[in-house]
C-alpha cells in the first residue's frame, strides 16, 4: 500500500479496411509471405502515397463513440527510424495533429473486491501505417515480411489513469469491446489486429509521476496482467534497494512470466518527426463527421440504459449482456422469440447459455444453439410446459446434437406429471417413508424440508413442478 502503480496504454487496433492505407493492395490475414505488398507498400522509387477514405472514416468512428473532437485538419508525419521490416526507413504516422483528441472510456474498476465505475480520460488517436514483420524461424536466417507494411492502425493513447494491472486489463477489454462494437477492427488478438503497450511506473502516493518502462506488443489480457504485475514489482524492488528506474523497453516473456530489457526508451525527439512533404494535410468536413455519425450503431452505454429501462433489468444484467455486440443482439433476438419475461431471458443466456460457450470456448457468435430455439425452451419453462430440469435436460441435448428442441421433447417424453393426484401419491409416499426427516421439519429444521422436495424430484425423474411439490408438502405437514 505504501506505492501504487500507475499506468497508460497504447493501443495499436487495425482498422477493418480491404485495401491499405496509402495503398490498395489487401489486407487479408494468412496470404503468403510478400504476395500482398505493392510497389507503394516496399517503397519503390518514385513511388507515392494517396491516402484512402475508409480508415479515415473508421477514425472518426471511434472519435464520436468516445465523445472525442474530431481534428477538421489534421497533418500526417514521418517517424523515422530504421528496422528492416520498415522499407521507407521512416512510417507515416501522425505527431503534433491527430485526427482524434480526447474523448474518455468507462469502465468498471475493481477495488477491494468490489467493483465501481471510472472513467479513463483518453489523449489522442491517431492513424497510421504499421510495419512488415521480421521472421526469425528460417535455419538461421531471418526473413522480411512486407503483407503487413502499410496496413491501417488507430493508435490510441489513454492518460495514466489506470492505477495497477487489473485496472489496466478492464480498460483494455472495454476499448477492445467498443472497436469490435463499431466494427473498426475484428479484435484478433492472437492475429495481431489488437495490441497494447503499457506504460508502466511506481510512486508514493500523491507524489509526482515516476519514470515509465514500457512493455510492448501485450497480445492478451492474461499476459497483459501479469506482465504489469511483474513489472511494478521490479521496480519497487528496485527502488526500495536504493536504485532507479531508467526509462525503456521491455518484452514480457510469458515462459518465464518476467520482462526483459529491449532497448532504451526512444524520445519523440529521437524519431525525428517532420510533416510528411507527399501528403497534403487532411481536411475532414462537417457532413462527413455528420454522414459517419448517422451510421453509427447503438452505443454499449445507450444500450444498457435502455436494458434497464425497457426490459427491467438489474444493472449488473444490464451489463453482462452488452458485454459484446453480439451478447446484447443474441439477448434482444431471445426476447422477441420466446415472448416471456426478459429476466428469464437473461438468466437463462447469462446461466446456461454462458456455462456451455465457456466450456467450449466459443464466442456467442458461433453459439451452438440459437435465439429462436433457446426462446422455445424459455417459453416453455413459462407457461409450465417444461420443468427447469426437463429444459436443462432440452437445452443439453440441443447443443449436443444440433437437434430442435421439439423433437428432442418429442423423442425423449419429456412432458411435467400435470396430474396432481399423482403428485400427492408421489409426496405420500416419500413422506411415509422418511419419517424422521418429517419430524426434524416439525421441530424447526428447514434443512429437512429441502431434502424432501429433491426426494419427490427425483421419484418424479423430474416431471414434478417444484412449485407444486412445495405446496403440498408444506400442506401436509402442517397437519
């Protein structure tokens, strides 16, 4: 407690585009190695840049998600620096003028077991081109992969509002949420399309900023918590043993769950940034802020109100089932199908339906089982058609088999006992022969009362309404 760890991230998103940013050649994920690089993109002589509009479009995109201001003149600049996966010796990138300033996330931030939100101010979000990829798996020599060069990324800058990793990764996981939301990036981590830098520092409280060593190219959240972890502790111990701490570069090696020293940590000034002398200043106008802003859906914080609002939903519901686009989708197609109320709806998409995706690992998008037919088992459960067992059991076999739930109602007799004299024959016969749980009920144990309700369940096999076994239990041992 006597430190606290302070943090700002930088994301990379690459923007869901077909062509790149100054070029058209793809940017499809897998092609073969220097297949989708054109003379623009390997920096042939005489070559030149022409920027396209679909990135910029994306860019405002996010701006407006995030109540930015949108830069109606923007400048594009040379980094220049020298690797060799970066053809130009310089990338196009933009500096004093982005397009995006601003602008703030919410996110729920865990706090001594509890959870509050917070809102994380952003600085910027700038375009730019990112680099080839060096390949190193190649019997001792290393290759250049240029498919990557010139394809469209929105840097995104929070302030150092985060305070410790787990902050940080709720901050991550909400800005990943909001990208794939408004359909500017697809969010494959594991293929590049998301990637965060933290910048990670430690100081007494309410002392002034110390200095910062950033982890680079984070590609999971898993990763990304244990890699800040690990970094505040080396620099705690550092400085309680009297050291200092000097500003860097670190990779996180999951193997050994540490970080590593890359290189010193350049300065702006080190990259030599100028205005690029190819490329005129970008103009965004008025109407297109406007025609952007017209095909923007719904937002994740509009929507939860509007959860709670017009279905009834607790906050947290609220929350959970907006989680993702798709969740909040796949939640309102429930409703509709099943014509019961939400509530039920959302137990069964947060229960059930959560349990078996996570299971699988599976996103909702790919749910084995869909809105109609999760709503058909749902309107059962409602109207009485189908005990809550008899639907898990429905809802099992469904997912297992790919099979519609009425045919597995059908084919396995899953129908409730509505007969209530055999129900009463049912809880006659379990009271008479558990005659001591009987009376530790009438002395004052409820414990005993709930072990007779699963023992008529279970002679029923679960066709019983719990509902009416509780009546008639209750009922007779009253007298």
């Amino acid at each position: 407690m006597a430190w606290e760890v302070v943090v700002g991230i930088e994301t990379h998103a690459q923007l869901r585009t077909r062509s790149k940013i100054f070029s058209a050649a793809a940017t499809a994920f897998g092609a073969p190695p220097n297949t989708q690089a054109s003379a623009v993109d390997i920096a042939l002589p005489g070559t030149l840049p022409v920027l396209n509009r679909a990135p910029v479009e994306h860019a405002i995109r996010f701006g407006l998600a995030i109540g930015a201001t949108i830069s109606r003149r923007s400048i594009f600049a040379r980094k220049n620096y020298f690797y060799p996966d970066l053809p130009k010796g310089y990338q196009i990138s933009q500096y004093e003028s982005p397009i995006v300033q601003g602008g703030s996330i919410r996110i729920l931030a865990p706090h001594l077991g509890n959870e509050s939100e917070k809102t994380i101010q952003l600085t910027r979000a700038h375009l730019e081109e990112d680099a080839g990829k060096s390949l190193h798996e190649m019997d001792g020599m290393s290759g250049i992969d240029l498919n990557r060069a010139g394809t469209p990324l929105l840097e995104i800058v929070s302030e150092p509002d985060l305070r410790g990793a787990k902050e940080a990764v709720a901050y991550a996981r909400a800005l990943h949420a909001l990208v794939v939301w408004i359909g500017i990036c697809d969010g494959n981590m594991q293929e590049g399309s998301f990637r965060c830098d933290a910048n990670v520092s430690v100081r007494r409280p309410g002392t002034p900023l110390g200095t910062r060593c950033e982890i680079k190219n984070l590609n999971s959240f898993r990763f990304m918590e244990r890699a800040i972890e690990f970094e505040a502790r080396r620099q705690i111990e550092l400085l309680e043993e009297g050291g200092r701490i000097e500003q860097e570069t670190r990779l996180y090696d999951a193997e050994r769950d540490e970080t590593r020293s890359m290189r010193t940590k350049e300065d702006a000034q080190d990259y030599r940034y100028f205005p690029d002398p190819d490329l005129l200043p970008l103009v965004v106008t008025q109407d297109m802020i406007e025609r952007v802003r017209q095909g923007l859906p719904e937002l994740p914080e509009a929507r939860r109100e509007r959860f709670v609002r017009d279905y009834g939903l607790p906050a947290y519901d609220a929350r959970v089932l907006t989680a993702s686009r798709a969740a909040a989708d796949y939640f309102e197609a429930l409703v509709k199908a099943s014509g019961v109320e939400p509530k039920l709806c959302a137990n069964w998409q947060m229960g059930e339906l959560a349990a078996a995706l996570n299971r699988e690992e599976r996103a909702i998008e790919d749910s084995r089982i869909s809105p109609d037919d999760l709503g058909w088992i749902v309107k059962q459960v409602a109207s009485g058609e189908l005990t809550g067992k008899m639907a898990k059991r429905v809802f099992d076999v469904t997912w297992d088999r790919g099979e519609a739930p009425q045919s597995v109602v059908e084919k396995e007799g899953l129908k409730p006992i509505s007969d209530a004299a055999a129900v009463e024959k049912l809880v006659d016969e379990v009271l008479a022969a558990n005659a001591k749980q009987v009376e530790d009920y009438r002395a004052g144990k409820e414990k005993a009362f709930n072990s007779l309700v699963g023992q008529v369940m279970k002679a029923s096999k679960g066709k019983a309404h719990p509902a009416q076994v509780n009546e008639l239990l209750r009922r007779k041992l009253a007298r």
